[in-house]
C-alpha cells in the first residue's frame, strides 16, 4: 500500500501536466460563410491555470488551426514537345486545406523535435503522405511543393513569436483565415510547453460552414444535380428573355 | 464588393465580373459573336478554377444565345430544319466532349487539352480571319469586286439529301450532322458556344446563305449550350449560378452598347479588329504553355474521380 502510494506520488511528480491547465476563449467558435464572405479573423485568448508555483523552465505556447484535410493529387510539368505538360503524379494522403500554427517564441526554444514528431505539430508533419509511385523519383519534393503553394498563397501560415505572452498566465494571438476557406471542423490545438516539452494540451473545434443562399446552393448542386442544372438553366433563359424584352421596349421608348 | 461564389469556392470583386461580362458583353454586341471564347480565358485569368469556368461559360452562353435568337425568330432568320440537324449532331458532340473532358480531368491534363485546344483554334481562326480582312480593305481600297468561291463538288455527292427551304439548299445531312458533332465537343471542352468555328463552317462549307447563318446557329447553340450544362452539373458538379449571373447581367448591358458601337464601324475593320483581338488571346494562352511557369507543380483535390 505505502509503495503503491509512493509509486503514485512519483508519478505525480514526474507529471507536471497536473500543475498547469490551458483555459481558452475564442472570439468566435463558428465561422459563417455567406455571400460577402472574403477572410475572417480569429482572435484566441487564454490562461493558464496553475496550482503550483510557476515552474523555472522556459515556458512556451504553440496554438495550431487545421482545416479539415483531404487526399491531393500533386502533379509535376516537364518540358515535352516544346511545351509544358504534367508528367508525373503523386497522391499526398490527407493535407488539411488550412493550416496555421503561431508560437510564443523561436521554433527551437518552444518545442522539441520529438514533441513536434508526437503531436504532428509543425506544417511537415501535418501533412501525411506515403507510398508515392516507385516511378517516381524525388517524393518529397512533391510534399514540399504543396507547403510551398500554400505557404505562398496563405493557406499555411507559420507565425514564430505571434502568440503573446504575459506573466506566465496570460496568452494571445489571431489567426488570419483566408477567403477560400472549405468548410468543416477547424481543429484547434494549444500546446503548453516547459523547455520545449508539452506540458498541457487543450483541443476545440471551430466550425465553418456555409450558411443561407451558400450552403443552399451548394448543397443542392451536390444532393440534386438534375434540379440544380435545370434551375441554372431557368435562371439562364429567363434573364436572356428579359433582357431581350427590355431592350425591345427602351428602343420603343 | 468581394462575392463568394459557393461552388467555384473562391472569393472575388463582384464588380470585377460585371466588368469582364461587361467588356465581353460590348465585343460580341460589336461582332456578332457568343463571347465565350473570351470569356472563358479571362475566367483562368482572374483565378476562377478552369474546370468550372469552361462549365459556367456553357450556362451563360445559353442566357446571350437564348437573348439573341429571339431578335432572329422575329426576323425569321432561322432554319429550323437545318438548326434541328446540326443539333442532333451537337448534342453526340457534346456528350463526347464531356466524357472526354471528365476522362482527361482524371488524368489530369483537362488543363492542357482546354488551353490546347484554345491555341489551335484561335490561332487559326484569327489567322483565316485576319488575312481575309486584310484581303478585303485592300479590295475595298482598289475597287474591285469580290471574286466568287468555289462550290464545294465532293459535298453534294453524299447521301441521304434532304431539302432545307429556309437556306435554298438540297445537301446531304452528313455535312451538318459533322459540322455539329465537332461545334458539341468543342462547346464542352472550350466552355464555348463555338458561334466563332460554326458560322465560318456553315457559309463555307454548307454554303447557307448568310443571313440565316447566325440565327440558325445561335438556335442550335442554346441547346447544345444547355444540354453541355445540364451534363457538367450532374457529372461533376462545377457549375456556378452565382458567377453565372454576374457574368450575364454584365454581359447583356455591354452587348448594347457594343450593338451601338459597332453600327458606328465598317464591317472590313470590325473583322480585323476582331482577328487582333482573338490572336492576341492565342498568343498569350500559347506563351503560358511555351514559357517555364514559375511553378512547376500544382495541387488537385484528388477526390474529383
């Protein structure tokens, strides 16, 4: 009994994941995309919550967003015949359609390589791909060029040192969502770091979705093709009809 | 006014696309042409994904079409018949084209074969276009007449002749039902109406005379136009009514304009101008496939087979 409870005790110890908790307010917990949609913004505010005195260890907090992810097919051009054309191909399993992490500090200070290998924190591992084509040479390179375009066109978004920081309690950021956002749950991730060790992990979903004449849309080009081809095709020939009748009557006019 | 357009998924300037249907708007009322072969590459332009803009230029096309042809009808400027065959024609045309552009979509070269075809084409049709113009002023300028054409002897040895009363003729309909089926695969592919490859087709090759060239073609198109929609949206979904709209409500004012405009020009000019403006939309598409783009890899989702 009294080594089990010693055992107990140490385990405790060596856990410092009881002493400090993320508490976490979100600006917004849903994002709605209608006709005037063009970004948003989120803004993430927290605390951390401790029983215990502030530990001596560098603290540090990484926060993730992740769109929902979806396999890709990537593809290369090469010169052939004077122009340039796809040749080859590789499916990058799952990449999230969005993806931002901003952390309180320098990259190397706030997580360690392990850390970031076990919770898939930094945009490489957050991005799956495996058995590319054995034609295929140079597989990473493909990997690499998705983070590459999206990284380019905002749709991953790397921010060292964007989260502040004060008093060791009190943390916040934004993060930047682009226009051409698909919708799904966006999952959001804060990491709690002591020397580059987590020592706390929170986990929330931030639902986007396409809301009024969007999602109507949307969802009836998905669920009833036939209907939503004719109704583009009434909405076609009707405003054809109209203008030409218009028109008739302002040259009478 | 930034828009978002649910299926192309892409937020862009509202204004930017009454505009641009707007300015094709004005070129086809000066011309006489669908505007689809402008539309569509100033659609890649502004960053709309190419499979949906070739699939929404169908839709609008049958919104002009369907607004011009009936200033035809009152003129009775349409040969039914004729405009019946070469539509059955269109519609195995574009029903290819379709399985073509869904084929090619898996393989992912829908990109090339759309630019491709847009090169070619144009090139060749700005070409013709231009030195027949050129031909023309110079004709104008010396004061003599227009020679004559040749008729076409090996067309009027096929079979299966049929009278058609509103074009004079008494042809084979091998001719149109082919002239449709390619204007059909061109339409789906292209996102056009193929106005631009039909009319020269019907005049030189058919011989139609040419005051009943473009409404019977415009009659045909809107059916070709809307059956390539109505296969796009069950296919694969990519057509968008929102971007549509936009385009079309531009479009329809530009065109009056444009009617005025080119009222004001003579024809020999307006065809030159044309011919520069359709082999300048050539030669850029052509250059992107000739130059090393600054990326060489690009991203497809990979759940569209």
């Amino acid at each position: 009994m009294r080594a089990r409870l010693a055992v107990a005790l140490l385990l405790l110890a060596a856990l410092p994941v009881r002493g400090e908790e993320v508490v976490l307010g979100l600006s917004q917990n849903s994002v709605s995309i209608d006709t005037t949609f063009s970004g948003s913004q989120i803004l993430l505010f927290g605390a951390i919550k401790r029983e215990v005195a502030i530990p001596p260890d560098e603290l540090g907090v990484v926060v993730t967003i992740a769109g929902p992810s979806q396999p890709l097919d990537v593809r290369r051009k090469e010169r052939r015949f004077g122009i340039w054309v796809n040749v080859d191909a590789v499916e990058v399993d799952s990449a999230p359609s969005f993806y931002a992490v901003a952390t309180s500090g320098p990259w190397d200070d706030v997580l360690t390589q392990v850390e970031d290998l076990r919770h898939k924190i930094s945009i490489p591992r957050a991005i799956r791909s495996v058995g590319a084509p054995s034609t295929v040479e140079r597989a990473q390179d493909f990997t690499d060029a998705v983070i590459r375009i999206r990284t380019r066109n905002g749709a991953y978004q790397i921010r060292e040192g964007a989260v502040e920081l004060s008093e060791q309690t009190l943390f916040r950021t934004s993060v930047d969502l682009p226009s051409n956002l698909a919708e799904g749950g966006y999952v959001t991730r804060i990491f709690l770091t002591r020397s580059g060790n987590v020592v706390s992990e929170y986990e929330t979903v931030i639902d986007v979705r396409k809301v009024g004449m969007e999602r109507w849309l949307f969802e009836l080009s998905r669920e009833n093709a036939m209907i939503y081809g004719l109704m583009s095709l009434a909405i076609a020939i009707a405003a054809g009809w109209a203008a030409s009748m218009a028109f008739r009557l302002l040259r009478r006019g | 006014m930034q828009i978002y357009l649910p299926i192309a998924e892409v937020s862009v300037n509202a204004f930017l696309l009454l505009g641009l249907g707007g300015l094709v708007g004005v070129l086809s009322g000066m011309f006489g042409v669908g505007g689809g072969f402008l539309m569509t590459p100033l659609l890649f332009f502004i960053g709309i994904p190419p499979p949906v803009a070739v699939a929404t230029g169908a839709n609008q096309i049958v919104a002009s079409s369907f607004s011009a042809v009936l200033a035809h009808f009152r003129r009775r400027a349409v040969d039914l018949r004729m405009g019946t065959v070469l539509l059955i024609g269109g519609l195995f045309g574009a029903a290819l084209g379709v399985m073509l552009f869904n084929y090619l979509k898996a393989l992912g070269q829908v990109d090339l074969l759309v630019t491709l075809f847009y090169v070619v084409f144009l090139g060749i049709i700005g070409m013709l276009m231009f030195v027949e113009s050129l031909r023309a002023i110079r004709r104008a300028r010396g004061g003599k007449p227009a020679t004559k054409r040749k008729k076409h002897t090996w067309i009027q040895k096929l079979p299966l002749k049929m009278r058609f009363r509103a074009s004079g003729l008494y042809i084979s309909v091998i001719p149109p039902l082919l002239v449709g089926l390619s204007v059909g695969v061109l339409a789906a592919i292209m996102g056009v109406g193929g106005g631009f490859i039909m009319v020269p087709a019907m005049i030189y090759l058919l011989g139609m005379p040419t005051k009943v060239v473009i409404g019977t073609s415009l009659f045909q198109i809107i059916f070709v136009a809307a059956f390539t929609t109505m296969l796009h949206a069950v296919s694969s979904q990519i057509v968008d009514v929102v971007l549509a709209v936009l385009l079309l409500v531009g479009g329809v004012v530009g065109a009056q304009f444009g009617t005025r405009i080119g009222s004001k020009m003579k024809a020999e000019q307006l065809r030159i101008l044309l011919a520069i403006l359709v082999l300048a939309v050539c030669f850029k598409l052509g250059l992107d496939l000739l130059i090393e783009p600054r990326e060489v890899y690009s991203i497809s989702s990979a759940d569209a087979s």
